[in-house]
C-alpha cells in the first residue's frame, strides 16, 4: 500500500538507501536536507526535497507546514494531511563542539515530535535511527550479548545523546516509535569503514589493545530492510539491535577487504590502548583549534577501546521476521567493488 514517508537525513550514507528502499517499494518520499546538503544520491526526480531548519523550532514549524499545504493541494484523496511514516535518520557522529551531539541527535528529534505535534500531523509509526552505542562498555568480562533486559551505560557524548532521544520518545504516552540501535553499519557511500579500504590500499592496516575483541556489522541494506519489515508489520513502541547475526574479531573485515583488492602485501600494526588514547587526543585538539571534526576523537576513542559489540538480534527475527541477507565477505565485496567504480580507491 502506497504511504507518504519523511525520511530525515536523506542525503547521508542510511538516509539515501532509507530513500531509495522507499522508491522501490512504491512509496511517496519526502526527504529533509539541509542547504548545504549534498544531492548526489538524490537524483530521483519522484523525491520531494524539503529544505528543513531542524536547529529552529519556530522555522521547522513553517516548513513542514508548506510541505503539508502543499501535500494536501495535489493530494485529491481524503487521506489525512499528514506522513504515514517519519523515519528520523538525521544525526551527528563527530564534531569539534561535543555539545552539539546533544544538540542535534537528542533536541532536534525533540523539535520534530513537538513540531509535527503542533500541525496535527502526527504519522502512524515514527522511526528513530539509534545505535547500539547507547549500551557503552557492558558484558566486557564474559562477552555476553547485549540484551533489551540490560540496562544503558553511554560512555561516550554521541551514545548518550542518542539515548536521551529514545528516552524522550519512550516518555510520550501512546506515542508510536520504533528504535532501531544497530551495529556498526557499512556499505557503498560510507566514510568511516573506507578509510580502513584506504589504509589496507596504502599497504597499511591498525588494530588497537590486546585483549579479545569481539565486535558485529550490519550491511547498510539490511538495516534499510529491517525498518522497513517494521513499518509493514506495524510494530509499535519496540526496540530492536540489528547486526548481521555473526561475531568477529578485529581483523576479520580487514582482511576481506584486503583480498577483495587483489591481497596487497600489508604491514599490521597493533598499538596499545593508550597509545590510541594519546593520539585521539592530540588530533581532538588540532580539530579544536582548525574547527574541523577529525573521524578520531576522544569520544571514538571510547568506541575502539570498547571489547565487547555482541548483541541479541532475536527480538526483531521473531517480531518482524528480520533476516540479514548479506554476510560480511559479500558486503566487502560489495564495498571495495564500489570504491573502485567510484573512484574513491
């Protein structure tokens, strides 16, 4: 069935397969951007590009209020005037101000809510894209997964930020959300997983601490598939972790990617933890000081150091009938064959 779909963060790595999916699938889709926003995975000439101040209630307000006068003037059905579905990707993972995490990935999911509050237009289901982040270092002695029963403990600016969002929306009686917290997701378009393509590329691959390390992946279609299953299923007020069902350790996916590039010879570096602390320092400092976010920061630097990524992905086999389709040496397949077609490598 044909439903109107906000997606937040269109033009970023999720948000574009969100867009994409939505097309597929037959959907109508409007994707917020900012002005600066990159277009070039939205293309689609079916996309409706609603230029949106998340950071500004009051601007917000008038903004979407256009884009629902305007739904509702081409719109001859008596449908409500509204978007059946928000899915709220937009979020901040690195930036010189740690303040700024709180205010884009917690407040500005606040001034969504209250603003589509305001215009009566609240949808069926709301999607908040959290992160697996939120839980910080627990079960590090017996590497159990991480579980809905175990309770949050963000170490980091980013994780508790995203959890300040989750509890905002848990706290609106009847409010219909779902929160996806995946994994480490990867795939064509990302950033942050190339850089490691890039250094094994230049002959070099890092890993950091000694001690085991377990950590998980989500391939960024897999994730898109799972919201949604979600959506399709109606599911209402759940949570869900989302990885590819498999554990790995912190070598696995560099050595996919460097036999998906012909296995370049490679020198590997292991580094102790502080070492890896003393540089995400020093290059937090250079990033205050140009006012450019570095991809390695004190905040990152809890991330890397943290051991266990394992996590219960039973909750959304069983509720939405969620099956990661694509496995880690396919998706570096996928990833390294992109970079190169892209000219990234």
């Amino acid at each position: 069935m044909n439903k109107k779909i906000l997606i937040t963060g269109g033009s970023g790595f999720i948000g574009s397969f969100l867009v994409e999916e939505a097309l597929r699938q037959g959907h109508e889709v409007w994707a917020i951007i900012r002005r600066t926003s990159s277009l070039t995975y939205l293309q689609d000439s079916r996309i409706h590009l609603l230029e949106a101040t998340m950071g500004d209630a009051n601007a917000l307000k008038a903004q979407l209020q256009k884009a629902l006068t305007a739904m509702h003037t081409s719109d001859s059905s008596t449908t409500p005037n509204r978007w059946d579905y928000v899915i709220h990707c937009a979020g901040l993972t690195k930036t010189v101000d740690k303040r700024q995490f709180d205010t884009v990935n917690y407040q500005h999911t606040v001034h969504l809510v209250e603003t589509l509050e305001a215009l009566d237009a609240r949808p069926e289901r709301f999607v908040l894209m959290s992160s697996l982040s939120i839980f910080g270092p627990i079960h590090e002695q017996d590497y159990a997964p991480i579980t809905l029963k175990d309770s949050p403990q963000p170490n980091t600016a980013y994780g508790k930020s995203k959890l300040k969002a989750e509890q905002y929306l848990q706290s609106l009686e009847e409010y219909p959300y779902i929160i996806m917290r995946p994994t480490g997701v990867y795939g064509p378009r990302d950033k942050d997983y190339f850089l490691m393509a890039k250094s094994i590329a230049q002959h070099i691959d890092t890993a950091v601490g000694y001690t085991q390390q377990i950590i998980t992946f989500i391939y960024v279609q897999d994730l898109v598939d799972a919201v949604y299953a979600a959506l399709a299923k109606g599911i209402n007020r759940k949570s869900y972790f989302l990885s590819d069902g498999e554990e790995y350790s912190s070598t696995d996916y560099s050595d996919l990617l460097r036999r998906e590039l012909g296995n370049p010879w490679m020198i590997r570096l292991r580094f102790p933890l502080w070492v890896l602390w003393s540089v995400s320092a020093l290059l937090e400092n250079i990033s205050t000081i140009t006012k450019k976010p570095s991809t390695l920061n004190l905040d990152k630097y809890q991330i890397m150091k943290q051991r266990n990524w394992r996590c219960d992905i039973s909750a959304a086999q069983k509720d939405f009938g969620y099956q990661p389709k694509v496995t880690l040496a396919e998706g570096a397949r996928r990833c390294i064959k992109w970079y190169q077609q892209t000219k990234w490598l």
